[in-house]
C-alpha cells in the first residue's frame, strides 16, 4: 500500500523531501569511457568482444542479415504464413536472424498503432514560414530533416519495447530523415524478437544492428565498419546507455541527443467521483516500469486514498512483476490536498512526465498547468493507451525536466534554417541602424560591411 500524507500538516521541508525522485544508481561514467574508447578504437571487433561479455552471445557481424522473413500466426492452432504487408510505411528488407513469427492479431494491432502514431505526427509538421520585415527584406524559415539518425531500442533477453522503436522511428520517418538506423541488443542466440523485426519493417527500417548497452551508442556516435554514423542519437536505456549519450552529446566528434532521461513516472488528481479501481490500475502500471519508478496520487480525502489503497492492494495479486512494483511503491506516495491552488503548485513545481487528471472538471485544470510532459483527461483516459495506441509520442521528459523540454516530435528530427533575402530598398531602410550597433559593439568591420552598399545607394 501506498503511505497517505496531509500536505496541509507537513513543512517545507518535509514537502520538498516527499516530491524528491527517487535515488538513480551511478551513472559509471570511467566504465562508460572506457567502452567509448574501445568501439572507437577497435570497431566492429570491440563491439563482438562486448557482445560476448555482456550479452553472453558470439555475434559474426552486429549488421542482421535480410535473408529471413518474419512469418505471422493467427491465435491458436492455425498455419503460419510469411509476413506480408502492403501497406508499410517504408519498402525496407524484412530482417529476421532467424525464422520467427508473430501472430496476425500482433500484426493488426502493430498496423493501428503505427497509423495513428503517423496521423499525429503527420499533422504536427511544421509549415515553413515567410515574414516580410520590412521593405526589401524577407526572411523565410524553412525545416529540413537531419541526414542520419540513430534509434536505440531496449530489448535483448528481456520483453522488447516494440513501442519505443514505434515512437521513434516513425516521426523520423515522416520528418523524411533519409538514414534511420537501429541498434538493440540481441537474445542469447543472437536473434532479435520477430515482433521488433516485423515493426521495424512496417516503420521503413532499413538497417538493423544487434547491438546494445553504452556500445551501441558509441557505435552510432562514430560509427564502425558495419554500423554507419549517424548525427542524432534517440531511444531510453539503462544508466550505462544514458551516460553514454552524455558523454557523446559532449563531444564535438560525437552525435547530439534527443533528451535527457530518467525513470518513468506518473502523478494522477483525482477527486471523490473517480473510480479507485482505475485510480489503482494506472498507479500500478506505471509501477511495473521499474523499481525506481515514482507513482503519487493526489486527491480530496482520506476515504478516497483508502478505497485506492485497498484497490491497489486486490490488484496487485494478479500482477507479474511484483518485485518491481514492491520498490516503486516503496518511493511512492498519496498526497491529501484539497486545495487547488497547492495542488497546482504542486503540480507545476514536480514536472511530471504523465500526469492524468481523473476529476470531474478534468478540462478547467489543464489552463493552469505549465510543467507537464503529457496530460491525460478523464476516467477512461489510461496511460496506457498514450503507451501505445493514442498516437502522440510517449517520449517524454522525466526527472522534472517537463519543466523545461517537451516530448519527442517530429520536430526533433528536423532542423530549422532562416534564408533572408535583403535588396538594396531593405539596406537602405535599415543599414544605417546596423552600423549603429555594430559600433555600439566595438566591431567596425562589420558596419563597413553594410556601409560599403549605403555608399553605393
């Protein structure tokens, strides 16, 4: 169970103790190095030798093979037939390391969240802009996408975050980036998950590394024999990947980086009318992410809190991954605040990477609310479904960062570039304040440069 606290009875201190994230392990920063310096140094080789000693597998080449299809399977006994689609976003390889399958239900439900991930990021693109400043001078702002962008996708031995390549490889997708490539860790056959293989056909991934950790990324950030650079790395991680991208991101040789990262979590107001079940089931999934995860509700009264408490206690049972969930919770919290105005600064002060609104006037919150990664309105409204299925991106700033970054767009995938066309009227309007400031700034040269056209006007 949650531990319940009146925020009305505790100090500041006691306040700003109870909204500190929990503690993160160290970022390894001198072993991190070390791995950098060795890809760097040695390529492909150094990537096979850390394969060996962190995934406990021999690799012959981290590049996958586009030899072998993706197969699907309907649910329950029935044939297996190669994977086809003819409406996938790209005409990529299918890419399998070895024969794999996945079921027709996967597929269908792949497809409907990649059409609505697409419809979203499709709508928010950008329109070039054109501005007449003055007589003479126009200034155009126009987007390009970045030439080459490396995506890392979690996975290995462990459930493969099909929804993390989905989230990034589409909007690179219709941002038009024309190398996307991406890197995750293989199993201990080597072999990468059928259903990552078959998303990634549908998002137009043309190349496919089995590669993971802090390796991974000083590969893509420098590059080796088979795996190309590329200037923007994106996808969540362990410490170990984080502080590699840091690290990179440093670099004037490197690759840029899409945000910093930190563990999931969620903060939900709810008032008296929500139900506690499902005030429960959105605490516990976001829970289930990892131990340091943080959960906290906020909500009108005792009561309420006990009914999610009890809630929370039934749901629990059924749930696989208790153990992470027992730690989550343990850092976790339920708030009693009544007082909206505390509530919003409460809100606003924490940043939350999801914050979901279940109270019945859900809609009059959200004017007030400026540091929030994603906002979710309404009972019906779960996380789970911006997870997955809603179409806005789940990648979003965590660890307070909310307060200063917004969620991955396709923004992110682009670059903005200003062409400014000046003619004589334009410097005749506005020369001789440019060589006013100039001046002001000590820098001659430049006010000789717009002096030297006045002269000739």
């Amino acid at each position: 169970m949650l531990t319940c606290i009146d925020w009305s009875e505790m100090t500041a201190t006691e306040r700003q103790n109870r909204l500190t994230r929990p503690m993160q392990k160290r970022s390894a920063q001198n072993e991190v190095q070390a791995i950098i310096a060795a890809v760097r140094e040695g390529g492909d080789e150094a990537l096979r030798q850390f394969s060996r000693e962190f995934d406990g597998v021999d690799i012959d080449s981290p590049a996958l093979p586009a030899k072998s299809l993706v197969r699907t399977r309907r649910l329950g006994p029935g044939p297996t037939t190669n994977f086809r689609d003819e409406t996938m976003l790209g005409q990529g390889p299918t890419y399998a390391s070895s024969p794999g399958s996945i079921e027709l239900a996967e597929l269908s439900a792949l497809k409907t969240a990649i059409r609505n991930i697409r419809a979203y990021h499709e709508a928010t693109l950008p329109p070039a802009v054109q501005v007449d400043i003055a007589p003479g001078l126009r200034i155009e702002r126009l987007y390009r996408p970045i030439d080459r962008v490396g995506l890392y996708v979690p996975g290995g031995n462990n459930t493969p975050l099909i929804s993390s390549l989905l989230m990034q490889a589409i909007p690179a997708l219709v941002a038009g980036c024309p190398l996307r490539i991406v890197c995750t860790p293989p199993n201990a056959r080597g072999e990468i998950d059928p259903r990552l293989l078959a998303a990634a056909r549908l998002c137009g991934i043309e190349q496919i590394f089995r590669v993971g950790g802090a390796q991974a990324i000083a590969a893509m950030a420098y590059g080796t024999e088979s795996i190309p650079r590329v200037d923007k790395i994106f996808g969540p991680g362990n410490a170990y990947v984080t502080e590699a991208k840091n690290q990179v991101a440093l670099d004037a040789n490197g690759a840029a980086i899409d945000m910093p990262a930190g563990p999931s979590e969620v903060m939900i107001l709810a008032d008296d009318q929500a139900n506690p079940a499902y005030v429960a089931a959105d605490l516990l999934a976001q829970a289930e992410h990892g131990p340091d995860s943080q959960v906290l509700l906020i909500c009108d009264s005792v009561g309420f809190a006990n009914a999610v408490n009890q809630a929370l206690v039934a749901q629990f049972q059924t749930l696989s991954r208790q153990a992470i969930i027992q730690q989550s919770l343990a850092g976790s919290c339920i708030i009693i605040c009544p007082d909206r105005p505390a509530v919003l600064a409460i809100v606003n002060e924490y940043a939350p990477e999801h914050l979901i609104i279940n109270r019945l006037d859900n809609q009059g919150w959200v004017k007030d609310i400026r540091n929030a990664g994603t906002i979710f309105l309404g009972p019906w409204a779960a996380e789970t479904m911006g997870d997955y299925i809603s179409g806005s991106n789940h990648v979003l700033p965590t660890n307070g960062f909310a307060r200063s970054h917004s969620g991955l767009s396709t923004l992110d995938f682009l670059k903005a570039i200003s062409v400014q066309s000046i003619d004589r009227v334009g410097v005749k309007q506005l020369g001789e304040a440019a060589c006013i400031l100039a001046r002001m700034e000590g820098l001659d040269a430049h006010a000789n440069a717009v002096q030297q056209r006045l002269g000739d006007i």
